[in-house]
C-alpha cells in the first residue's frame, strides 16, 4: 500500500509541476490554482507513505521519479530537449531507484 500512495504522490507532484510552467509564473488562475493543489495533496500523501517508508528512502524514491516523469514530460509537451549528460544523469537516478527497490532492507518490500 505504500508504494501505491507514493506513485499518487509522484503524479500529483508532476502535475503540480507541469502545471507550474503552465502557469507562466503564476500569472494565469487556472494552472496556478492547479500547482497548489497537487502539491497540497503530494505532500498529503507522501506524509501517509512516511507512515511506513524511512523519509530518505520514500523521499529518494518521490523525488527521483518525480524528476525522471518532469523530464519526459518536458520533452512530450514543452518541447524540450535533453543533451546525453542530461539522460545519463536521469538514467543514473532511475539506477537508483532499482537498486532501492530491489535491495535496501529499509524500504518495505
């Protein structure tokens, strides 16, 4: 179950995310109202998954993919491009998230 909560968390925070560079830095209603409230329920439901996950590692785990997901959708979206230090570095951290997953002992499994 927490795993579940987080991945809500990570998509609530990259919404929130897109929506922040929808929002043309807050000078339109919509997507900036949109930033607020995703972001109010990530962090609500990333304080549930810290209920059961250590903070470094659920942290570790929403920020990395929350990063990986921002950059995608970047790219699909907003048309924006990365240079292959750039996908190296998002590789790496997706590495990360693997070898957490599949060996740590502080994450629930």
């Amino acid at each position: 179950m927490p795993y579940i909560l987080l991945v809500l968390a990570v998509m609530a925070e990259t919404i929130g995310t897109t929506a922040l560079q929808a929002s043309q830095q807050f000078s339109r209603a919509g997507p900036s109202i949109v930033v607020v409230v995703a972001y109010a329920i990530s962090f609500y439901l990333l304080a549930l998954v810290l209920r059961s996950v250590p903070v470094g590692v659920a942290y570790a785990l929403w920020s990395g993919l929350g990063i990986v997901f921002i950059a995608l959708i970047g790219f699909a979206v907003f048309g924006q491009r990365l240079d292959w230090p750039a996908i190296l570095g998002l590789a790496m951290i997706l590495g990360g998230i693997v070898v957490i997953h599949l060996f740590s002992k502080a994450a629930p499994h």
